[in-house]
C-alpha cells in the first residue's frame, strides 16, 4: 500500500443498548519489518478528539489513542489484557478478552475484524464486533 491512504472503523457494541459507531479518516500506512502501521485523526465524538495508531502484524493488533480520550487496547485471539483508560472525568482500567482476530493485508488494501469482549471490574460493558479497512486514496 501508498503512504496516503482512506480509513474507516466500524464498530457494533452489543451491551444494554446495542450502538454502531464509525469513523472515516485520511490517513498514513507504514510498514517497517513484518510491523504494519496505520495512523490517522479521530473527531468522530464532538469535544473529543484523538489521534490515532493501529499496529499489527500476525496475530496482534493494538490501537492506541491519544487527546481527549487516551487508551491503548491489545488485541491477541484468545488472550485477554487489561489496560488504563483516559477520559475528561476520570481514568479506570479497562480488560479486553478477544474472541477473534483475523486480518488481511495485500498490495492496495487492508482489513482487519476483531471481536472482543469488554469489562470493566467484574462487569461485562459489551460485547464488540470492530471492522477496521484501509485502501489507497
């Protein structure tokens, strides 16, 4: 893939209220050794923006985000981790179970879905079907 490319993140939380969200953004790609990296800006909730870095390569993915919401989130089929959640009012720690992960990268375009399950304490908040895609502009 180019350096310049178009993404979109799609996401459908299953929890009290079943909610879809998505986010489309100019973007950058990056590959540096087996690593993939995609960056790019999320404004998708007003007052909150973040900037955002997806890394992954066989079997792991990670997304991270930095501004007015800040997280890191790991995901490895099979595997749980717990990590700390920024937001305006207040930080807690979140764990994130993935359920699957698969993703397919080739010369033009790349897909990545992730199904995972998240908690916070003992408290199950969702369960999250997230499609992330990435294509040449």
């Amino acid at each position: 893939m180019r350096n310049d490319i178009r993404v979109r993140v799609t996401g459908i939380q299953n929890g009290d209220e079943d909610t879809k969200s998505e986010v489309s953004a100019k973007g950058t790609y990056r590959k540096i050794g087996e690593r993939h990296f995609i960056k790019y800006h999320d404004d998708s909730l007003p007052g909150a923006g973040a900037d955002v870095l997806l890394q992954f390569e066989d079997g792991h993915f990670e997304m991270s985000k930095r501004g007015d919401i800040s997280m890191r989130l790991i995901f490895e089929e099979g595997k749980t981790f717990k990590e700390k959640m920024a937001l305006p009012y207040g930080s807690f720690i979140v764990e994130v179970e993935t359920r699957k992960l698969t993703v397919s990268v080739n010369d033009t375009d790349t897909r990545a879905e992730i199904d995972y399950l998240l908690k916070i304490g003992e408290e199950q908040v969702s369960r999250t079907h997230l499609v992330m895609e990435a294509w040449e502009e």
